[in-house]
C-alpha cells in the first residue's frame, strides 16, 4: 500500500488515517503536504463538525519517515510544522485517538489536537534529541502548554518514550481506555462534539489558543448567529438544542 492519509465522513465527523503500514504510520513529505488541504476541504464542509485523527492499525504514528530527514531535514521540518499549525488552527473539534507509539511527528500532530485519547499500552516520546535535531518553537511551547515545562524538558531532553498512564497524569492525554474500548469511546466523545454549539466551540478554541484580539467578533456572532436563543428555548422546553451557527466558509 502506498503511503496515504485516507478520510471518510460519517454522522457529522471526518475521519482522517495515517496509513504507512510498512514504516508504522510514519508520515512522509507527500503525507505532510497533504494534511493542510485536506484540513481546509473539512473546515470549509458544513457537514463536518469535528474531526478524528488516528493511524491505521495497532501505530499512530513513529513520526518522520527517515528517509525525508536524510533528504533535507530542514524541509521535513518545515513541513512537519506547517502540517501541525494546520491542525492546531482547524476551527472545529479535533480528537487524536491513539494507538501503539505516538512518536516524533506522530507526537507534534496529537498534541496540536485539541483532545487526545489513548488505548492502554500506547507509548509517547518527543524524540529530537535522538537525531540532534532542534525542536520547533512553535511545538515546544505547544507541548509545554499541555504538560508543564517540567514534564516538556523531561520529554525534550532524554526522548524517552513514556507509557499511557503517564501521559495521563501529566496532561499529554484525555483518557486511557482498555483495549478494545477506544472506537466506542471516541465515536461516543465525537457525537457529544457534534451535538454542540459551533459558535462555542469555534470560540472557545481561539480563546483558549491565547487569541486575544476577537472578543467584539465573538460578541457579534453571538448576537446574530441564533445559537444562544436556542439554547435558551431548548433548555426551557426540556428538549435537544438544534444548533445552527456554523464556522464560515470563507474569509
């Protein structure tokens, strides 16, 4: 099989696998260019109201295939950042569910998800140091965002993997699940996401990003786009809201 990001929507939530089987996911330059468009054909799609990053089979992803780090590996560095930027960016939910090693680049493109659910025995490492490789800027405040600076240097500086319990307790992940039970919960999770209001979501993300210039926006969409009223209406007729404000289609 040639190495791709396959994708399917279903029930309001796009689905996106890392499919390198032969090198455990790990993403090669034609896989990192492609996210970003990929990311922008489902943001602009009003039928998706979030997403779901995974790898196929029993990896999520071993990060960088080697092979683009021999090549150039300030090129496969570019490109691995702009890939995650694009999915820290994407203006809906994301969830990254994760199986087996979460490594590398594997690793940047979870925790630029805004959740992270894990299937006991995953394993996590952040591993440049490995390849005397400089980490990004941009994901090592991201990564150190998620689990303190403590737990970013342990990461960063020994590139050790840590287990799934561990990731637990420092805040890399949501939630461990048993084998078998990640699929269940993922699809329950995504199906709370959609049921949900957009307007706050879409929101809530920018504001919890560290974007401090669009409250007037914010307050505007509030006002016009009918999410709070119907909000309102559902809560007082005891009834499921039907929430309609989605994130534009352009601009």
């Amino acid at each position: 099989m040639e190495p791709q990001l396959s994708h399917q929507v279903a029930d309001s939530v796009a689905t996106v696998v890392i499919r390198h089987p032969a090198k455990r996911n790990a993403m090669t330059a034609a896989m990192w260019r492609a996210l970003p468009p990929l990311l922008d054909r489902f943001a602009r799609d009003r039928d998706v109201r979030a997403l779901v990053l995974t790898g196929e089979g029993g990896t999520f992803c071993a990060g960088a295939d080697i092979g683009t780090l021999r090549e150039s590996p300030h090129q496969a560095q570019a490109l691995a950042v702009a890939a995650e930027e694009a999915l820290a960016a994407f203006p809906k939910p994301t969830l990254a569910a994760v199986r087996g090693h979460c490594v590398g680049g594997g690793a940047q493109l979870a925790a630029a998800c805004d959740l992270r659910l894990a299937q006991e025995g995953a394993l996590f490492g952040v591993t440049p140091a490995r390849l005397g490789i400089v980490y990004p800027a941009s994901s090592t405040r991201r990564l150190v965002s998620l689990v303190g600076p403590a737990t970013a240097k342990y990461l960063l500086f020994t590139a050790e993997l840590i287990d799934a319990g561990r990731a637990l307790r420092t805040g890399l992940v949501d939630e461990v699940l048993p084998e078998g039970d990640l699929d269940k919960r993922v699809a329950e999770l995504t199906g709370v996401l959609a049921s949900r209001s957009q307007l706050t979501q879409a929101a809530a993300k920018e504001f919890a990003n560290g974007r401090t210039d669009r409250d007037g926006h914010w307050a505007e969409q509030a006002r016009g786009g009918g999410d709070t009223a119907e909000g309102v209406a559902a809560f007082l007729e005891r009834r499921q809201p039907r929430f309609t404000w989605s994130v534009p289609t352009t601009g």
